[in-house]
C-alpha cells in the first residue's frame, strides 16, 4: 500500500543523500465528487500524480520497467496499482472528507488505472463512501494530506466524471501561509529526514480544500 512505499521512498533518500526538509513526496491531485439524482453523495474521485524524484523511487521500489525498454507494460502497471491501492486496515490514502466538520469515512479504491508519462506516474480511482451522504445545504470539504507531512499534495484540478446536478457546485482553495503557517513551515524545513513533526496531524494545516456547495 501507500504508506510502506513512503517509508521505502525515504530510507532510499536517507541512504544516498544528506537529510533534508519536509516534505519529501509532491503530488499533483485531482478530485472529484459523485453526486446522483437524489442528492446524495455516493463517492469520490482521486488522481495522484508523483513528481519525477519520487517516481523514479517507485520504479526502484516496484522493480518497473525490467527490460529497461523506458515503457511500462500491463504487469508494471499492475505492480503500480497492488502497490499503491491495495490498503491495509485503517489507512485511508491521505484522503479525508468532512461533512459539517465531522470527518466521513470512505472505502477502498475501485476502478484503478494507472499511467506514466512525461517522467510521471500518475494513479486515478474512485473512493465509494461507506454510507451516501445527503449535500443539500452541507459543509462538504475534501482535503488530501498526510498527517505527519512527509507528502504533499497539490489540488491543480477537478475530476468531473459525470456530471454534477445542477444545484451543485465544486470550489478548489489553495492553501496560503500566514503568519502562523509560515513560521511553521520554516521550521518543518528544518527537521532531518528520520525526525516528525512534533505537533499531531500537522499536515492538516497546510491542505488545499474541495469544497461542494449544493442549495
């Protein structure tokens, strides 16, 4: 899953690099949310797309592209997939959603793909919630982090897979650092590759918002 390639991601920096800032894995994400007829939210809509460091970990990692041809093949791409969407018990991929700021759970990934181009892996799936969720008149944010910040993620886009009904409306709001968050960050960018954050869930802070309004 996820979080065991995190932790080969780092000791491989770790082994053959001097230690550095947090965060160490960028992603550019894409989301989406899926909204039927009756006003309830159903699922959620994830791409992940790594920065070119980090992929070629994961080709290290996963053992991609072994007739070093620079193509993947299916079997490559199922490697990427059992790695990276196959969670264990209580892992949640980074990815929470809050209806009126209570945080509602959601499945494991279905309908996975993965791609790579431009030096990039990029994973896309579907998040089906354990239970559907009226929206009309919620507060509806989703928010990609990792709590310990060792990732972070980039919101750059919307996944509009079918169409939202027309009462419904998606926002991206990009974090931006104040005075508080600045400082703070600053002194994440201290800490050593092995260290973590002293201050619990701190990537929260840091997150960009997708937020669905329906009236």
């Amino acid at each position: 899953m996820l979080l065991r390639i995190v932790f080969l991601v780092i000791s491989l920096q770790m082994a053959i690099g001097p230690a550095g800032a947090h965060p160490h894995v960028f992603v550019d994400a894409k989301a989406g949310f899926e909204v039927n007829e009756d006003g309830l939210l159903t699922a959620l809509h994830i791409s992940w797309t790594y920065d070119p460091f980090t992929t070629l970990f994961l080709f290290d990692a996963l053992d991609l592209d072994s007739d070093r041809d620079g193509k993947l093949n299916d079997e490559d791409y199922a490697a990427i997939l059992r790695g990276e969407t196959e969670w264990g018990e209580g892992y949640v991929g980074d990815i929470y959603l809050e209806v009126n700021e209570t945080v509602h759970p959601h499945l494991n990934p279905v309908d996975a793909q993965a791609s790579y181009d431009n030096d990039q892996i990029t994973i896309r799936f579907d998040l089906p919630l354990a239970e559907p969720v009226k929206v009309v008149g919620q507060a509806v944010v989703l928010m990609l982090y990792d709590p310990n910040y060792y990732y972070s993620y980039t919101v750059n886009d919307l996944i509009e897979t079918t169409p939202l009904p027309e009462n419904c409306d998606t926002s991206i709001y990009a974090f931006e650092p104040d005075a508080v968050t600045g400082d703070l960050l600053v002194a994440l960018g201290t800490l050593s590759r092995e260290e973590q954050p002293e201050q619990a869930n701190v990537g929260r802070l840091f997150s960009d918002e997708v937020v669905l309004s329906c009236d």
